[in-house]
C-alpha cells in the first residue's frame, strides 16, 4: 500500500514539473472564471447573489467571462497538443501518467456550475421529480414550479426526460445527498460523472494494450481529450458514465472470454442511456471472431448477436421495472433533437430551407429542415449496417467506434459529448494519419463552437469570433502544419 501510494506521488510530482500540464491548469480555471457569467449561469442561481455581493454582476462580467472562457479553450488545447506521446518522445521527455494529468487539468472544474451545458440542471430537476412522486417520462420539470425548474433552459421546462431509468433514480439520490438544495443539487451530478471518467481513464489503456496498440497514445487522445475534461467533468453529463459501463462489458468481454459478462454490463449502461446498446451485438465477436459468409456460420453469429443483445434488453427492462418508471423514455425519443446544433443534416436543412422560406414556398418554415434530419436518420441506419457489414464479425471495436460516430454525425442533433461514445475506442482501431487528424480537428471545432454559441449569449459575438479564430491558429500551428507519426498507436513502452 505505501508503495503504491509513493508511486502516486511520484506521478503526481512528475506531471506537476510539466508547463504543458499547468498550461491547462490554468485554462481549467479560466474556463471555471467564465462560467460565472450570464451565458453560463442560470438566471435561478444562487451564484449570482455571491457575483452581485462583489459587485461584480454588470457588464464587465459579460466581457471577463467570455474572454477568459475562449482564452481558458486555447490554454487546455495549447496543453492537449503539447502533452501528446509521440511529440514527448520526439522531444526526449519523459512520459506522464494520464491519470495525473488529468487530475491536475481538471482540478478547477470541480468546483464550478456545469459548463457549456445546463443538462445536469435537468437532471436534478428530474431526480426532484421523483421525489415528490412524478414521473420524469410523463411531465416536465415546469410541473413544479421552483428553483429546480427555473435552473431548467426553458426548452427542456415542459418536456419529458429520455434517459435511462437508473439515471434519472440516480438523479434522485443526487438530489437526495445535496439535501434538496437546487444548485447543490447539479453541482453534484458531477459525483456519477466522475465515477465513468474513473472507468475510462482506468480501462482505455487496458484495452488498447489488449489490441496492440500505445497505451500511452491512446489515453491521450481518449482521456485527456478535452472535450471529456469540458464536458464529463465540466458538463457532469450521465454519457460518461453509460460510456465507462460501455467500456467496462467490453474490457470484461476481452478478459475472462465470456460475452454474456459484458452484456450484463452493458444492459446496466443502457439503463443510464440507451445507445449503449448497440455495443452489446459486438462482444461474441471479442471472443470468437466470425469469418465466413457461409450459411451456418452466418446463423451462428446471428444467433450469438441477438442472444447478447437480449441478455442487455432483459438487464435494461429488469432496472426500468424494478425503478417503478416503466419505458416512457420512448415518448421523449425525439426531444434531443427539438434545438439546433451543428448537426451535418441540420446545416444541411437550414441551408436548403434559406431559398425557399426567401421565396415564401414553405409556410411552416421547416420542411428542407426536417426532410434533412429524416434523411440523416436513414444515412445513419445505413452507415451503421454498412459497418457491420465491414467490421463486426473481424474488428469489433472498429464497428463499435465507427457506429457510434457515423450515429452521432448524422443524428438530428449532435454534441460535443456525443462522439466521445465511440472516440473513446478510436485509437483502438488504429487510424490512419488522415483520420486521427480530422478526429483532432472536429474536436476543436465542436468545442470552438460550443464555446462561441455561449459566449454569444454575452452579447460579444465579434470577440468570440475573434478568439475562436485564435484557437484554430493554436490547432494549425500544433496540427494541421505539422508532420504526424505514421505509427504513433503502434505499441511501445507501457507508460500508462
């Protein structure tokens, strides 16, 4: 035990004499200092009697919490590029733990109101709920008219919940430990999101072990990746914890050989929130690879397919009845996608759909819209049978990784979070040059984007236009300009 716990010291100190680890440190914080604005804070905070006590709640919030939120954006990506194995090694420095680094980077975060999101409001708003004897599948937050919903962004008030039923149970007993303080409350939610950033962190270098590739490479395009630090620590969403469970039923799969094992888990991480599920038909493919197109053999992976995907159902019913709240989920399937993002087909929609309201063809104002986003649900569907097609039987962890990102492309909506389900894999498949690139660059757009979509709501969008600028010159003078390794997830030393 002692000498565990000097070696955790040990890696501590070693991450901590690193300026790259401290760069984003105070990119954490700066990050932390612009929540603490109105873009981010929720006009029901209790934050802003503590801003108003410093005087401290004018204008001048609006500039410093958005300067320093774009400013702390290009600090942890500046931290990110520079902490990169392969750059390390080519410098001749030593290789740090990730899990130090990451407890440094994302220190600040702990302590702060979610960031670039409002979701984990909606959480605790859905575990009060509960508590008072309602249904988050049959009302919304707005049913109960108090601090709980008016932390709530008003376009989730009136709608009902779409996750899992042991989220939204854990949501309750969050709710239950902040003794029904509201802010408390979402502060919290921070507590199950870290327990799957542990799983994450503790299981990507296994598993990347486990298939050849760098251990070392792999956390850190995984773990230390920005957007989980933003958005599992930050954000405190429930993905990360379906995303370690995820993680989990396959490690499980790969360790002891039996398939059934990580079904069980994944019905579990299905039960937080259910795309989880579509990991479940890929773990007899870890144990026994299927190899032929011949008729019995075709039958047997069928057979194996369907039979974990059921074990993962049965798991997933079993917790929806036991928690008392059925499957009312499917009512609110549509709900992620009532606001805009960044979506492909949204954009898509949105610019077909320009023309035609300029020439008063459509009445309602989004028919290209929504004949876009059916079009990418199909595209998805497609794409997702495609990778079956192409990588089950053989490459599991490829169909995996892939689907789940194709899924989050081409979806209604699309989030930050959303491909960090199957990015966490990526490395494990072994990209190309040319697909980790564009995996580094979607990362820093989408996280630019989230960045500017907030700081807009300061009221300063030509500044934000103006540093998210900046960060794509920090990712161009770090990436984009730069030769890359062809072999940087081959194996090497293990310094995870």
């Amino acid at each position: 035990m002692r000498s565990r716990l000097a070696g955790a010291l040990g890696d501590l100190r070693q991450a901590a004499g690193s300026r790259a680890v401290w760069a984003g440190f105070v990119g954490s914080l700066c990050i932390l200092i612009g929540s603490l604005s109105p873009a981010y804070l929720p006009q029901a905070s209790p934050m802003w009697d503590v801003l108003r006590g410093l005087g401290i709640d004018g204008p001048t919030t609006k500039w410093v919490g958005t300067i320093a939120t774009l400013v702390g954006l290009m600090l942890l990506l500046e931290s990110w590029f520079r902490l990169r194995p392969a750059k390390r090694r080519a410098q001749g420095r030593p290789q740090l733990r990730h899990w130090a680094v990451l407890a440094i980077i994302a220190l600040p975060m702990l302590f702060g109101p979610p960031i670039f999101s409002h979701d984990a409001y909606s959480y605790a708003a859905h575990g009060w709920l509960i508590h008072n004897n309602m249904s988050p599948y049959a009302v919304g937050p707005g049913i109960l008219p108090g601090y709980y919903a008016d932390q709530v962004a008003w376009v989730w008030r009136e709608t009902t919940a779409p996750y899992g039923p042991l989220s939204l149970w854990m949501s309750h007993g969050i709710v239950i430990l902040a003794g029904f303080d509201p802010f408390l409350s979402a502060v919290l939610m921070r507590v199950p999101a870290l327990i799957g950033v542990a799983l994450i962190g503790r299981l990507v270098p296994r598993i990347a072990r486990r298939v050849g590739v760098d251990p070392a490479a792999a956390s850190w395009f995984s773990v230390l990746n920005p957007i989980l630090v933003i958005d599992f620590i930050g954000g405190a969403h429930n993905d990360s914890q379906m995303t370690g469970l995820m993680l989990l039923g396959i490690w499980l799969t790969m360790r002891y050989r039996h398939w059934w094992l990580g079904a069980l888990v994944i019905g579990v991480a299905a039960a937080i929130k259910q795309p989880a599920f579509l990991a479940a038909v890929a773990l007899p493919f870890l144990v026994v690879p299927w190899t032929s197109w011949r008729p019995r053999a075709v039958a047997w992976a069928v057979g194996k397919a369907t039979a974990s995907l059921a074990i993962s159902v049965a798991v997933f019913a079993a917790i929806s009845f036991a928690s008392g709240l059925g499957f009312g989920w499917i009512n609110a399937i549509n709900v992620p996608g009532m606001v805009d993002t960044v979506s492909p087909f949204t954009v898509l929609g949105h610019i077909v759909q320009y023309p035609i309201n300029w020439l008063g063809l459509d009445p309602g104002g989004r028919g290209a819209i929504t004949f876009f986003r059916g079009v990418g649900s199909v595209v998805g569907a497609l794409g997702i049978v495609y990778f079956a097609w192409k990588h089950l039987g053989r490459r599991p962890l490829h169909f995996i990784s892939y689907s789940f990102i194709w899924f989050a492309l081409c979806a209604p909506a699309i989030h930050s979070w959303y491909l960090l389900w199957g990015a966490v894999l990526l490395p494990m498949t072994k990209p190309s040059t040319r697909a980790l690139r564009a995996a580094i660059v979607a990362t820093v757009v989408l996280l630019g984007f989230n960045a500017m979509n907030f700081g807009i709501r300061n009221g300063l969008w030509m500044l934000v236009l103006i540093l998210f600028v900046a960060t794509y010159w920090t990712m161009h003078s770090h990436e984009l300009s730069q030769p890359m390794e062809e072999k940087e997830l081959q194996p090497s030393a293990d310094v995870s």
